[in-house]
C-alpha cells in the first residue's frame, strides 16, 4: 500500500519541504518528490517513490 506524505499544489514548496525532511532526519531515510494523485506534487518516502515509478511510471526525484 502506498502512503502519500504530503501532497503540495506548487512544485517550489514540495521540493523545498522534501530538502528540508532530506535534512533533518537522523535515521537515514530518504524523501522524494513525486507527482501526486490529482495534478500536484507529493513527498513520499524512497520505497513509495519507487513503487510509483515501476507500477505507474511516475517520475520521481530528491535532493538534499
């Protein structure tokens, strides 16, 4: 089952919220921006990320 984080309306903010998460966690995870379920942007974990791309082909990205 897949679990969005949080979705966004603006590409800028989701981007700028998956750094911010990138940065801040200490047990090594790893955040990634997705497009979301209704023409938006999402902030999902890496294995959601993924899942995405392969069942969906969605693209996804991160940074940190």
């Amino acid at each position: 089952m897949k679990t969005y984080i949080r979705r966004f309306g603006a590409r800028e903010d989701a981007f700028q919220w998956m750094r911010s998460l990138n940065h801040a966690t200490l047990d090594g995870s790893i955040y990634c921006m997705t497009d979301g379920p209704e023409d938006d942007y999402a902030v999902v974990d890496l294995r959601t990320a993924i899942d995405l791309a392969i069942d969906l082909g969605l693209p996804y990205e991160w940074a940190r």
